[in-house]
C-alpha cells in the first residue's frame, strides 16, 4: 500500500516547487538602455527571479528524490507482481524521468540565463546595446512540467505501490540440496 506521508510530503514539494517557478516568471529581469553624455549602457533591475528558480529546482529534486527512495528507483528491491499495475509502474518511471528532466533543463537554462547581464558600453554614435534579457515563458514551461511530474510521479508511487504489495517470485533451485545428508 502506498504511503500517505510520503504522497502528502511529495505534493507539498511540488507545490512550493511550482509556486516559485511562477514567481521566477513574474519577477524575471528586465533591462533598461541608459544615456549618458559619452556612452550607452544597459541597467538591470533585480535578479530575484534567479534565486526563485534555483529553490524550485532544488524542491523539484527533492521530491524526485523522496519517490525515488521510496520506490528504490523501481530497479532495486525485489521483484513486482507481474500485472497491469507493474505495467504501468514502468510506463510511468520512464514519464516520470522524462518531465522531470525537461522541468530541470527549464528551470536550470531559465536561470543561467536570467542572470546573465551585458556589460558592454557603446559610445553615443553606435547602435544602442541589445541588452539581453530571458525569453517570456521559459519558467513558466518550468513549472508546467513541475505539474506532470508531480502527478506522474505519485501515480507512479501508486502503482508500484501496487505492484509490490509482497510478492515473492518462484525460487525453485535446480540444484540438489546437500544439507540434510551430512
């Protein structure tokens, strides 16, 4: 049977992991090209949104994590009842795996972006500078794949769950046993 705790404690992360990629989204940095007599220059305001998203990284593993310890990362342990509940348990893994690896290369690549800042300076007769900033959405996209492998990841626990309610596979040796003839 699945543990609640450990469905309740994963949900919880996820949560707050979803809840700072939308506040990275809203807060991610945006720039200004400042004038000046001699030059050009671009001024950037906060970089909170970095921060933000780095801590839903860092929820996201640790929920990932929790699921997998849990479950033993399906691979360890013995082995699950043959079914549709082994079925989908693995089905679901690899799901599983999928979304969280694109939440991460998201909310990772959204972060080393957003605090990248250019710190050139044109002189008044050049172009303006292109003051770089983080494409609208990235997060966001982030924390869409927080959702998926929020509810991929607990219906995979569900069904593993499931599929190891103690089954013993058969372990006839072919052998013969000597131990009682000594």
């Amino acid at each position: 049977m699945a543990s609640t705790l450990v469905l309740v404690v994963v949900f919880v992360f996820d949560l707050v992991a979803f809840a700072l990629a939308v506040a990275a989204e809203q807060r991610r940095a945006t720039a200004k090209i400042m004038k000046t007599t001699d030059s050009n220059y671009c001024l950037y305001d906060s970089d909170i949104a970095t921060g933000l998203a780095v801590g839903s990284l860092l929820f996201l593993i640790a929920s990932q994590l929790l699921i997998m310890v849990a479950s033993r990362c399906l691979c360890c342990g013995r082995a699950l009842k043959p079914g549709r509940s082994r079925a989908w348990a693995i089905v679901l893994f690899i799901s599983c795996w999928a979304s969280f690896f694109i939440a991460e290369v998201c909310l990772l690549a959204g972060s080393v972006r957003n605090a990248y800042h250019t710190k050139y300076r044109t002189r008044f007769s050049d172009d303006p500078p292109s003051c770089e900033i983080l494409r609208k959405g990235v997060f966001g996209a982030g924390a869409a794949f927080i959702v998926f492998t929020g509810i991929i990841s607990e219906l995979y626990y569900v069904s593993y769950s499931k599929a190891d309610d103690g089954y013993l596979p058969n372990s006839r040796e072919t052998g013969i046993r000597m131990g009682t003839y000594n």
